[in-house]
C-alpha cells in the first residue's frame, strides 16, 4: 500500500514539475523528487512504475534514470540476494522498450551495463555478460535492436566513474570485456546482414574498439566490420557511425596497447588509402559542413597519429601533408584549426635532435636534419600563406560583440602559435622575409586615416608573433619595418599592433647594428600610442617598458629624456589614456635603467622617481587624517603600487634602504589610519615586502620599526598581508643571530594571537586568508629559522590548530597547512634541525594517531580528490619521520574504517604500500594505492559519509602537553 502510494506521488510531483504554473511549486516538486531518488524505496517504485503500462512518458524517463542512477551509484543498498531479481527486471524492461522511447531505452541499457560493472562474472554463474547477450540474440532475434544499444555502451560504462564499483572490480570487467573481443565482432558481423541495423552495429564497433583490446592488426585489416566501415566513406550519405569506426581504428593503430605503428602496418595500409579517396569529397562544395567537417576530423587524426611516419617525408606521407594543407585551408576555422596540434607536432620531430639519434654520428645525424627540414619547406611556407589571413580584423569588428571579439581574439593566439611553428621549421629570418612582402603589398590598401588598414594590421600581428625566432642582429627586413611604422596611419587598432611590434623587437632594438639609431622614431610612436586609444597606451607602456629592459644599459645616458616621457605619460594633463595598472609599466621601465646606473647617480634618479610618487600622497596628507582615513582605497594604491614597483626593480640595495627610512613617516601613517582597510593594507605591505627583499640588512632600524608596527596593529585588525610581510622578512632576516631574539617575539606574538583566532574549522572557513598566510610564515620558520618557534610555547598550540585546519576547503590555505606539516615531519632537512628533534618528538608523539587520523579523512573524502597528492606527501614525511610507530597509527586509522566501505584486502594492501615507502621505497609508488583508497571510500554518498563518520576528522582528540 506505501508503495502504491509513492507510486502516485511521484506521478503528482512530475505532473507538477512539468505542468504547474507555478515556479515555486514546480522548485518544491523537483526539491521533493531529487531527495525521493536517494531513497530505498526508489528502487521498487521505479521499477514498478516502469512495468506499468498506465505510466506515461514523463514518469517512464524519469523512473529510467533513477533506476540507472540507483544502479550506478547505490547498488550497495541491496541485498546480495536482490541482485538476480534485480537483473531479470532490467532485462525484461530492455526488451519491453526495445521498440519504446529511445532516451528510456537508452537508460535501462546503461543500467543493465552497470549491474554488470559491479557484479563479478563468478556471482552471475560465470556468464559473462557478453554471453548472455549472444545467447538472448539467438533466443530473441526480435530484441536485437535494443541488445544492440547495450553492447554499445558495455565498454563505456567499463570507463564511467559514476559507476560506484571497486577500482579491483572495475579491472577485472575491463579485463573481462576485453577477452570477450571477438565474440563481440562476431556477433556484429552476424547483425550486419540487417540492413537497417548497419548504423547501429558500426557505432558498437566504434564503441568497442575504444578499448584497444590487442586485436592483431593483419586480422582487422580483412575483417568484414571494418571493409563495412572503410566502403561506407564513399557512400552519398556520409555515415557518422563509419567516420567513428575509422577515427578509432586510426587511434587504435597507434595506441601503445596494440603495437603501435610498425605493428600494425597491415590495418594502416587499408586505412591510408581509403582516407586519402576522400579527398575529392572534402573539395565538393555541395557537401554541407558537417560532412566537410567529417571528412577533416579523419585526416586530422591521420597526421595526429601518424606524425612520425610523416616526419620521414617519403613521397605518401607528403601526400597526407598536402591533404593536410587543404583542410587548413578551407575558410571554416572550426574545420582549418583540426590541423593545427599536427603541425605542431611535426615541427617537433623535424627540429629536436632527439629525433634524429638512430641515425648514430653527428654528420649523419644533421645531414638527416637538413634533409628532413628542406623537404618540408615548402609545405610550411604554404601553411602561413594558408592561415595568415584568418588574424585579420573583420571588417564589423566595432560591431562583434564580447565574446564574438574574444573569439576572434583566441583565434589570433592559435595563429601565433602555427606561425612560430613554422618559424622553427623555416627560420625566423626567411619566415620575415615572407611576411615582409605581405606587409609590403598591404600597404598599397593604406594611404590616409580612412583607409583600409586591416590588411598591414595584420601582416604586422604576424611579424610580431615570430619575434623570439628573428635573429636580433638582422640587417636586411627589420631596419625597412622599422621605418615603415612612423608612416602609417594612426587608426587605434593599427597603432596598438605597431606598438606591439615595437615591444616584441626589443632586444633587436639594442643589439642590431642599427638598432639603437631606431630608438628616437619608435619612442615618438610609443608616446602617441600612450595618447591615442586605452587598449594602444596599454600596448605602448608595456612596450616601453621591454625597451628599457633589453636597451637599459645603452639608456643609462637618457635617463633625463626618459624621466621627461615617464612625466608626460603619467602627470601630463590626461594625455595618458592607459590606467593605473598601465603606468605601472613605465615605473618598472625607468626602475631598470636605474638599476644600470653607477651608485650616486642611481640614488638622485631613484630619489626623483620616489619624489614623484610621493607628491600626490602628500598632499593628500595636507588635507589632514580625516581626508586620508575617508579615502576610496584606490586613491591612496595607485601611488603606493608604484613604490612597490620601485622597490621591485631597482637593484641598488643602499639607496632604497634609504628610500624606505625616508619614506617611512608617511608610510607609518598609513598603517596608522589606514589598518582597517584590507586593500590599502595589502598595497603597502607588498610594497615593504619589496624593499625589505631588495635591501636586506641595510634596512637597519626601518625593519624593526616596521615589524613593530604591523606586530601591534595585526592583533587589533587581523590583516593577513601582515603575516605574509613577516614571513618575507624571516626569509631575508631568519638565519641572522642579531635578529633572533627580536623575530623570536615577533612570531610567538603573531602565531599566539593567530592561533586564538582559529579555533574552529568554521573559523578556518572564514578566514581562509589568515589560515593560508600563518602556515606559510610558519614553514618559513621551519625552513630559516627552526630554532626560534620549535622551543618556544606556541608550537605546541600551532600543531593544534593546524590539525584543525588540515580539512579546510579553501584550496590555498589547506596546502599552506599541509605544507607545514610535512616541513615538521621533515624537519631534519632543515638547516638546525636535526638538534631540535627532541622537541619536536615531544609535541607530535602524543598527537600523532590524531594527525593520522584526520590525515587518513583528508585522503578518503574529507578533501577533494584534487588534493591527493598534497595530502599523500605529509603522510608520507610522517611515516618516513616516525617509522614503524607512525604505521601502527596508520593501520589504527584504517581499522576504524567499516569493512563494508573498505575490505580487508584493500586495507592490506594500501599499509603495505605505506609500509614500503617507510623502508625508502619509491614515494610515487605510493600514489596509485593511496587513489586506490581513495576510490573506494568515495565510491559514493553513503559509503563516502559511513567513512567520514568513523574517522571523524572534525572531532579531535588531543592529549594535553604539559
């Protein structure tokens, strides 16, 4: 009677989700219809309402897909005794929809491939399902269709992580399934004889073969599925199925399992030129896209595939590079973009020397190099006449919208990356020497403001993207570019790329012969780019900021002329179009030349650079600590990002010490009023972090006025910028016995109040920021300074709380946390560690079953499964620390586990695996059981909850330390 009264529930609730006017009901009854799918009593329900003729077909879909999904993931819900009952249901229903909806079909036949994952051939009478299925289709032939579609998906489900099937069980049905190959093609072979089944078997084969299951190539080069399928190419309809069935085989021929190449010459041999015939098909322009598209995936996988046997350059693998070269050009760049991993691919082979050591001597070896390269010339030269056109802006562009503009961007970058491709292929210099007459006949478009640019715009992207490859003393193509830029229009898109240019040939602005003389003509250029348009005064102070990169040393004498640009672009009357983040380039740029000056003319610049920085902070201080505490963060930023770009890039340590304790006033100030607000605060302490890295001890008395400052202010706001400045200083000042009685206090006042603060994984949840930034101080301790945390009184509180924190989900501060376990654990790597691991022992002894333990959660389900690795490592540095004491809490840890969740052979082997990595085995052998464990405690909702329950990682068990 329940059940008959679920039953009509459930027919209410779908009624309502699909015909309700209602919104909010329509949510309750979808709400109540998930949470029902969770339940036992969806398996009878379902299977019921499937067997009742009077369901309709909202309830039959519906009922499909909760049966297939309670058979995938809660199959462990049942009885074994079920399992039979079971098994007769679904078959029964395959054959009762084998006429029926397919998208119910296509469920049950999931399912029934599914029960067969789970369920080991011994416990179905050792019928393996493959035989079960030939026997039906002899005892059934009206059937067959819907067998079919099971014997499609059979292999599939074998790989479907939805299935929650033991990783040993999922093996061996694999395995089981792949010993049953040639009974499969048998059976597809019979069911060719139906006509009307042809697409059908042919998508089964394509299925199957996805297994590369070993078959010997000789013997699928005469087989009938595969004429089928290599015949049906040529037919006027192109057969989806057919390019599936041929797809594979090519994977399949090239596929480690099955000999690779060489071995299955006989099968590439049928397939090659089978391929190749279509080649007329793809050049008919009646054929619509999808056909065309069809046709270009097969030859795509051809030279994916084959790319080594290509790379030879005999006369029928040139024949596969020309195929090649007509899909690249064809105008559809969905279909153009299916080569382009090939002639990456190739490029590869044809330049890494590592190709070529068969050869044996190294004549040999560069004769073969040469030969190789000069018979692939011609197709390279091809490809950039073929794709050179596609970077050019449409003529609607202003038109695109977001993310059409996107798109067209994405497309520019993959036809960088093919030109670059080439480039190594035909050398930077001649690749130039191509583009240079594209540019050049551009040019003819492209008179006046008006005029059609798009052309030179994108010969010069193209030049631009082969930079790295020009030699940077060329004199023939580069002093011509040069010139051209200053005569061509201004248009913004045009003058953007120009800029683009100028950045990319730095270095041959400074080492070619006529480099430098260039150097007037392309400022003047830059400065209108900062002036013209936000994206070109972005491009243009980048540029700029490459020049002074790569010119520094030669610019030393300009430094008067480049300040004069620097106060143009940034305090000119808005002339600067770019932002704030844009300028900052230009201070990196007049950083660097700085850098190359002598000592006392390196102070004064550095002086009149922070000077101009500072002007506008100062007078925002005039107006009194009432203005500055109201300002919008960013007001205050955009300045003091600056300094930290100051103190980043000019290398004279001495003169910025002096800059900082200058400067400190009005940096103190800040911290003074500005404490509560995070964004100034991280500002100024990346700033700090900058000059404390850059100075090191010439700091003298700022340092310890700053870490004053932030130690007294971190335990009113809880910034965490001010724990990540400290771990900078204790990189830098750690190992300085000077300095250690002052960090000592420093890290024992930040750690204690810190360690208040998270007392909780909720709180770690809130504040992720502080939870990530104390443990990398933390490790940093460790790593420079062990001496001054392991004895002091906060360790002790320190492991705790990163105990608590282990199974925090916020991804940067549980690596923080990991990180500095595994730092303790190893703490003998360090450098005065090996004399403070008594201390250490004391601490982590009495916790260690504790650390273990949430350890052992963290690895079954507690943490995502991206952490693993993470995870595996501090476990690892813990057995490897304790030994034999660290494995006995281990296999405490997994004995809490029920063995419903996991058996005693997994857990057997899983301590084992530990146990070897203990005696000094390879750790990476350890990664492949502990994602075994991993699987199984996560194989699904229950089994993954049952787990979590019994290790209780948020309940924590520490034993008092006196």
């Amino acid at each position: 009677m329940q059940s008959m009264e679920l039953q009509n529930t459930v027919k209410e609730a779908l009624n309502a989700l699909y015909h309700h006017p209602d919104d909010a009901v329509r949510m309750q009854a979808d709400r109540w219809l998930q949470d029902f799918q969770r339940t036992i009593d969806a398996w009878q329900v379902a299977d019921n309402l499937l067997h009742d003729a009077t369901s309709n077909l909202e309830t039959l879909i519906f009922c499909s897909q909760t049966l297939r999904s309670k058979v995938q993931r809660d199959f462990e819900e049942l009885p074994s005794e079920a399992f039979r009952q079971l098994r007769d249901s679904l078959n029964n229903l395959l054959k009762k929809f084998h006429k029926g909806p397919p998208i119910v079909r296509t469920q049950i036949g999931i399912a029934v491939a599914a029960l067969a994952v789970h369920v080991p051939a011994e416990d179905r009478g050792n019928v393996g399902i493959v035989n079960w299925l030939q026997d039906e289709m002899n005892s059934h032939p009206e059937y067959i269709p819907g067998f079919l579609e099971l014997l499609t998906v059979l292999p599939e489900e074998a790989f479907n992580y939805k299935i929650a099937a033991r990783p040993e069980q999922r093996r061996h049905f694999e395995k089981e399934l792949t010993s049953q190959m040639e009974i499969v093609l048998s059976i597809l072979t019979a069911c060719l004889n139906i006509s009307e089944l042809k697409e059908q078997v042919l998508e089964a084969v394509a299925s199957w073969l996805r297994l590369k299951h070993g078959i010997p190539g000789s013997l699928l080069a005469t087989h009938p599925l595969v004429l089928t399928a290599l015949s049906s190419l040529n037919s006027d309809i192109l057969s989806e199925a057919s390019i599936n069935v041929v797809s594979e085989l090519i994977h399949y021929t090239a596929s480690g399992s099955s000999g690779g190449v060489s071995v299955q010459m006989p099968l590439i041999q049928v397939i090659v030129p089978q391929v190749m015939s279509l080649l007329v098909q793809l050049r008919d322009s009646t054929k619509d896209d999808e056909d065309i598209k069809a046709i270009a995936r097969l030859f795509a996988d051809m030279g994916d595939s084959y790319v080594e046997l290509i790379a030879t350059g005999s006369s029928e693998a040139m024949m596969i590079v020309n195929a090649l070269l007509e899909v690249a050009s064809l105008p559809e760049y969905n279909i153009a973009s299916m080569t382009f991993n090939f002639w990456h691919s190739l490029q590869v082979i044809l330049t890494k020397r590592n190709s070529y050591i068969s050869f044996g001597d190294e004549a040999s070896i560069e004769a073969e190099r040469n030969r190789r390269l000069q018979v692939f010339r011609q197709s390279y030269e091809s490809l950039v006449s073929l794709v050179g056109f596609r970077v050019q802006y449409p003529q609607d562009y202003k038109d695109l919208s977001y993310e059409d503009l996107k798109e067209f961007k994405q497309t520019r970058y993959a036809i960088a990356d093919v030109l670059t491709d080439a480039a190594s292929v035909l050398g930077g210099d001649a690749m130039l020497q191509i583009l240079y007459v594209k540019l050049v006949d551009s040019l003819s478009f492209c008179g006046n403001e008006q005029s059609e640019w798009h052309p030179a715009e994108a010969a010069l992207f193209c030049i631009g993207a082969i930079s790295n490859y020009v030699s940077v003393v060329e004199t023939n193509i580069m002093p011509q570019v040069m010139d051209l830029l200053s005569k061509l229009p201004h248009q913004p898109q045009l003058l953007q790329t120009v800029c683009l240019i100028i950045g990319a040939y730095s270095k041959w602005l400074d080492a070619a012969p006529s480099g430098f003389s260039k150097l007037p003509l392309v400022i003047d250029i830059l400065m209108s780019g900062m002036r013209t348009s936000e994206d070109s005064a972005a491009t243009a102070a980048l540029a700029f900021r490459h020049i002074c990169d790569d010119c520094r040393k030669k610019l030393c004498a300009y430094c008067n002329q480049l300040f004069h640009i620097y106060y143009t672009a940034v305090n000119g009357e808005g002339s600067f179009k770019g932002s704030a983040e844009d300028s900052l380039h230009l201070v990196e740029a007049l950083s660097m030349v700085i850098t190359e000056l002598p000592p006392e003319p390196a102070k004064g610049a550095l002086e009149e650079l922070c000077s101009s920085v500072v002007t506008p902070l100062q007078e925002i201080f005039n107006q009194g600590p009432e203005v500055l505490e109201k300002k919008h963060a960013r007001e205050l930023t955009a300045h003091i990002d600056q300094f930290a770009y100051i103190f980043r890039y000019v290398n004279h340590p001495g003169a910025v010490a002096d800059a900082i304790h200058r400067l400190w006033p009005i940096f103190k100030a800040i911290f003074d009023l500005r404490a509560w607000d995070m964004r100034t605060m991280e500002s100024l302490c990346r700033a700090c972090k900058y000059a404390v890295r850059t100075s090191g001890r010439f700091m003298g008395i700022t340092i310890g006025a700053m870490l004053e400052e932030i130690q007294g202010l971190y335990q009113q706001h809880h910034q965490p910028c001010f724990l990540y400045l400290s771990s900078e200083v204790i990189k830098i000042f750690g190992s300085d016995p000077s300095c250690a009685s002052y960090l000592k206090n420093l890290i024992e006042a930040l750690f204690k109040h810190t360690t208040c603060l998270l007392t909780s994984i909720k709180e770690f949840t809130a504040r992720p920021d502080i939870a990530d930034d104390c443990f990398l101080l933390a490790s940093r301790c460790i790593r420079y300074c062990p001496q001054l945390l392991i004895p002091s009184a906060v360790f002790p509180a320190l492991i705790d709380c990163s105990m608590i924190g282990i199974t925090v989900q916020h991804r940067e501060a549980s690596n923080s946390v990991l990180t500095f376990l595994s730092d303790i654990f190893d703490l003998e790597k360090s450098s005065k560690g090996e004399q403070l691991l008594s201390i250490r022992d004391s601490v982590i002894i009495p916790r260690g079953a504790t650390i273990t333990r949430v350890l052992m959660a963290a690895l079954t389900g507690a943490l995502p499964n991206s952490r693993l690795e993470m995870v595996a490592y501090s476990l690892l540095a813990l057995i490897r620390a304790y030994g034999m004491q660290a494995l006995e809490w281990a296999s405490e840890s997994v004995s809490l586990i029920p063995l419903t969740a996991v058996k005693e052979v997994e857990r057997t082997r899983f301590l084992q695996a530990l146990s070897d990595a203990a005696s000094g085995a390879d750790a990476n052998a350890l990664i492949a059981p502990v994602e075994e464990l991993s699987d199984v405690c996560r194989r699904n909702r229950t089994v993954q909850e049952s787990v979590q329950g019994a290790l209780k990682p948020l309940e924590l068990d520490v034993v008092p330390v006196s």
